[in-house]
C-alpha cells in the first residue's frame, strides 16, 4: 500500500489551482500542484450566465448546458489526471476537497428559475461558481474519488477546530518546501485537502 494522499481545487471560472497533499496535520507535504482547465473549448464562454443574459431563455439554457457539459468533462479529465499520476508515484488517493459552493443566489441555477436569474445581475455570479462547483463534484463521482467539501470562505476556521489552531500556518509555510507560487488559491486547496485527506483516514 503506498502513502496516503488528497487533493483540493479551488475553482474559478474556467479554471482551477488544484493541489495535492499527503503527511499529517502537524507534517503535511505537497505532493503535486497546478493550474488546470475547467472549460476546455475557447469558443465557450467561461461565465454563461453573463453572456446569456441578452438571450431568450430557451437559448439561454441551451448555451448554459453546453458549457455545463463541457465543464464537466474538462473537470473529469483533470480529477483522472492528477489521480492517476499520483497513484502512479505510488500514492493512494483517498478523496478530493471541494467548495461546499454558494447556498443562496447560485442554487437559483435550476431550469425553472433560469429567468430569474438571467434577470437579476447579483445572481449571476453565484450561478457561475455553482456550476463549477457542480462540474468538479460530479467529475469526483465519475472518477471514484470521495469528495469533501468546505465552505472555503470559513476554511481556515474550520481547520482550526478540526486539525488544530497550527495547521493553517503550517500550510502557509508549504512555501519554504514548494517555492512560489504559492497563493491564497494554492493555501487554500492544499488546507482543504489536508482536511479531506484527515477525514478519510478517521472513517
């Protein structure tokens, strides 16, 4: 059996820093990290929402699942990418960290509310980042990974209660270990896959 290890992703539109630990809360160490696409066709636009919003809502629905399905295979292929090179250096990967993503505006993403949401710009964005939070939470399912996921806005909080009030500085110092870069998107998604990476070995 080789080492244990966990991924994180901390998603954007379009694209995502994904990191992937292994260790313990009190020694983590960063096994692999980077950029990765989540919308793989130039000719889609990263934030559907916004460009549909000058449509009418059946082509609007229909250029927002077009991305959608793209964002799901292009999150597919980066979640079975970096398992598979991480199994292939020996490492068993235990799970993936994800945004628990929006609870209000981006859950307003649904087929009957599309027209409400096309029509108030302060939902837009959650609806964005909901569908990138979805595109990733399926492509774990697809790639048999077992998928935590954080409220990243309260990450460091809950790392404090669960790993101890030192593992978010101890992250932070992953700095010294990895060179740069090394940015609140990398802290982030290396702190929730230590999290994730914690829970797996407690079940």
């Amino acid at each position: 059996m080789g080492s244990a290890a966990a991924l994180g992703v901390k998603d954007h539109c379009g694209w995502a820093v994904l990191v992937a630990v292994g260790g313990t809360p009190e020694s983590p160490g960063v096994l692999l990290r980077g950029r990765v696409t989540l919308l793989a066709d130039p000719a889609l636009p990263d934030q559907p929402y916004h460009a549909a919003t000058g449509l009418d809502v059946a082509a609007a629905g229909e250029l927002i699942g077009r991305v959608e399905r793209a964002a799901r295979t292009a999150a597919r292929d980066a979640l079975d990418a970096a398992a598979r090179e991480l199994a292939g250096a020996g490492h068993d990967v235990l799970g993936v960290a994800l945004d628990l993503g929006a609870v209000g505006a981006g859950r307003m993403a649904l087929p009957g509310d599309l027209a409400t949401v096309l029509s108030k710009h302060h939902y837009l964005h959650g609806a964005e980042g909901e569908l990138y939070h979805e595109a990733l939470a399926d492509a774990a399912r697809n790639t048999g990974l077992e998928a935590s996921r954080y409220d990243f806005k309260e990450l460091r909080e809950i790392a404090a209660r669960v790993l101890g009030p030192g593992a978010a500085g101890r992250v932070d110092g992953l700095r010294a270990q990895v060179g740069t870069p090394w940015t609140r998107d990398h802290k982030d998604a290396a702190l929730a896959a230590l999290l994730a990476l914690n829970a797996a070995d407690r079940r």
